[in-house]
C-alpha cells in the first residue's frame, strides 16, 4: 500500500453526525503524544471515535489531546491518560480506568515504540536492549491482554510494527529482534482471536517523517520518507474494513527510496 497525499483543509468536507464512520467507536492509541500515534489518534477521532491516547509524560499528553481536539472540532472525543507500556501495573490501572468510563473497547492500536541510534551488537548495552524489546515487544503484549477482556466480535487490533519487522538492518539488532517478535506476536494473536470475531493486523510502514529521526539519523533524509498522515489513513481504512473481511497486514512503503 504505497503512501497517499493528505487532503488539503479546503478539500476536506464537514461531516454531519451521520456521516461519521466511527460514531460511537471506543479506541486506545497507545504512544499517543507524536508522531505516528497522534496522527492516527486525530484521524480516528475525526471519524467521531473516543479516542484515549497514552504517553508517559502528562503535559506532552495534554498537549496532544488538546491539538487534536481543535483539528477534530467536536467530531470526536480525546482523553489523554498515561501510560508506561513497560509497566503491567500501569497497563493494568489504564485499562480499570477505561472499563470504568467505556465499559467496552472497539479498537486498539499498539503504537507506542522507540528506536535506537545504530550500534553493533558488541557496543549494545543490556539497559538499550531491555528498553528497545521492554517497549516495542513486551509493551504490545500487556497492552493487549489486557485489552481483550473488554473486546467483542468486531473489534480490531492493529500493532504498529515498522518495516523491520521483516527487513534486517545492521547495527540494530534490538530493534529489529523486538519488531520481528512483535510480528511473530501478531500473527499468534490474529489465528487465536479469529474465532472470536476480533480483527488483529501486523501494520509496517517504511521510513516515515517523525522527531525519533532527529535522535538516532539526523542526516537522514526526510523529503523522501512517509507523511505520518499515509500511516494514519492505512489504519483508518483497517478499522472500516467490513466485519467479515480480516487482514493480517499492511506493508506501506515511501514512494520514493528513503534510508
């Protein structure tokens, strides 16, 4: 699924309540504060979902919320509440919270995840490696059992896993261990959750514009990587695919060659 242009403000069209695919829809969007989770956070909420988005920072959180909820205009709802995927505790007590005020979950995207400055595997430390797999592999875990208590048949899980979840890349052994679990992971969970109706999709994309590149590849050459708007769309269209349709993955890729 190659990388689509957003539509310009002047092209987009108010919708009236009706006209709201997702009305009504409950969703957590995990890593909510930037980026690619902020960006799927705003296009669910602009199809009129309550959208809970995560960090572990409150005020970078806040800020989140409150910038989308002036791009969403009252179409949907954002709540920030935070969260340290790393923490079965703090899992446990974000769900609670959920369960108390929802009562259900529709959607669940696992976004939350962090990268690594390249490193051979020599020079990788077991602090950077407990992070890199803690966060991307283990965290998509807890927030997903814990999750399925509060799905039924028409739900969705969507994980965000990156391109390495199936290309190697040299001096990123953590990364690209925790991503090719997480996938692995995925797969497990969608053969053992189909019967039940609930939705899981693997979602890679390539080399996409976000601040993490300005931490591990600053040279890196962002014009011809992804908008973080394709990555949003891609899980939109996940989302409305009908009851009866499940897909196991979406690999989207720049449409021009990025790192």
């Amino acid at each position: 699924m190659a990388a689509q242009k957003t539509p310009s403000r002047s092209n987009r069209k108010s919708k009236t309540p009706d006209e709201l695919r997702l009305r009504d829809k409950i969703a957590v969007v995990t890593g909510g504060s930037r980026g690619i989770g902020q960006a799927i956070a705003q296009v669910l909420a602009s199809e009129g979902c309550a959208v809970i988005i995560t960090g572990r920072d409150k005020a970078t959180l806040a800020r989140s919320a409150a910038r989308i909820s002036r791009k969403v205009r009252g179409r949907g709802k954002v709540v920030p509440l935070v969260c340290d995927v790393r923490d079965p505790e703090s899992v446990s007590a974000l769900f609670t919270k959920l369960k108390q005020r929802f009562r259900r979950l529709d959607i669940l995207v696992n976004n939350a995840g962090v990268s690594q400055v390249p490193a051979s595997v020599e020079e990788t430390s077991l602090e950077l490696w407990h992070k890199i797999v803690e966060t991307n592999l283990t965290g998509t875990f807890l927030c997903s059992r814990a999750a399925l208590p509060l799905m039924r048949s028409g739900a969705t899980i969507i994980n965000n896993l990156s391109a390495a979840a199936k290309q190697v890349f040299p001096n990123f052994a953590a990364y690209t261990a925790a991503k090719t679990g997480a996938y692995a992971f995925t797969l497990s969970l969608r053969e053992e959750l189909m019967p039940r109706g609930i939705r899981v999709t693997a979602l890679m994309p390539g080399a996409t514009a976000t601040e993490m590149w300005n931490d591990i590849m600053p040279t890196a050459p962002r014009d011809k990587m992804m908008h973080v708007e394709s990555t949003a769309q891609a899980v939109l269209y996940a989302v409305l695919l009908p009851p009866n349709a499940n897909l196991s993955e979406l690999l989207l890729t720049p449409t021009a060659g990025a790192v």
